[in-house]
C-alpha cells in the first residue's frame, strides 16, 4: 500500500515541477512559453526562488482625517478591480473593468474622470466603473481624478500594471489546422 501512497504523491508534484523555454522569435524578440515549439532552438531558464517581502502594518488606517484633509475632500479615493500595484494581469483581448471607491460619495459638484497613462479614459462623469477596451499589452497606469468646476481636486494614488495578450504571431501559439478536403 506504501508503494501506492508514494505514486500518487509523485504524480502530484509533476505540475510543480514544469519547464520554462526561452527562444527568439523572428523578429528578435524573447519568448518565453511552457511548450517549446517544434524546428526552433530552445534554451531552458532555470528559475530562482521567489522573493517575498511583507506588507508594513500602518500606524493609522493611512486615511487623511477631516482635519487633514479639508472640508471639501475626500478621506478615501483609489483604483479598484486591478490587482495591486505592480501586479500583472491577463486579458487576452485587452479588455477589462476598473472601479473607482470613494468616500463620502461624490459630492454634487463634483465629476470623477480616470486616466489611463495620464491621458483621460473618458469624459468627466459620476460613474464608478470603467470599461478598458482594446488596451495595448505592456505596462500602464490608471488614476483617479476628482473635478470641480473643471479643475482636479483631489486626485488617487496612482496603480500601475502590466497587461499580458496572447502575441498571436508567435510559432507558440497554436493554429487551427485546416479540415481535411473529402
């Protein structure tokens, strides 16, 4: 029965255990994938241990009281739907939702507009989630701006992330096969 036991536990690790490839394209540019492709010279990457660090516990929750902030502020204002800062995320097409967390609620006079890589996403509105389409891969930013009479008031930390698509040029990447003719 121990031999089994010791099976199914190596089974398990096999995931675990799966290679990295690295190749150039024939643009030159790196390519990295789990399934090297067939005629192309492959090297395999050798990965380090993961580096970790621990988030810091803060004295206070981190927002500004009335005092601090003014009368006409807001004591929270922050990108939502993205991972944290820093953060990688998938979407194959580009497209994904943001939201915008705010409080007090936006105020009568005021509009909220967020900027993707400091360039308005859309006009100044009093919605709180966005739809990005069509989003180039690679690393951007996204903000949060609060207007009033067209002026920012006050403005959220800005989040910045990496967008991974699917590079469908790359040998990698499957095709369909055309049907056979009868």
């Amino acid at each position: 029965m121990r031999p089994i036991h010791a099976c199914l536990l190596l089974a398990l690790a096999l995931p675990a255990s799966a290679e990295i490839y690295r190749y150039t394209d024939e643009r030159g540019n790196p390519v990295y994938t789990n399934q090297p492709p067939q005629g192309v010279a492959t090297e395999s990457v050798q990965l380090g241990p993961t580096n970790t660090v621990a988030a810091p516990t803060p004295a206070n929750s981190g927002a500004p009281s009335q005092d601090e902030a003014g009368p006409d502020s807001y004591s929270r204002l922050e990108i939502t739907g993205v991972p944290d800062d820093d953060a990688t995320l998938r979407a194959n097409a580009g497209n994904f939702t943001v939201g915008v967390s705010l409080e007090p609620s936006l105020q009568a006079d005021d509009l909220l507009q967020v900027l993707l890589d400091g360039q308005p996403l859309t006009p100044p509105g009093t919605q709180t989630s966005f739809q990005l389409g069509q989003v180039d891969r690679g690393t951007h930013s996204l903000q949060a701006v609060i207007l009033r009479d067209g002026k920012p008031l006050q403005s959220s930390a800005t989040v910045s992330f990496t967008l991974q698509r699917v590079h469908t040029k790359s040998p990698a990447f499957p095709r369909p096969q055309p049907l056979p003719a009868n």
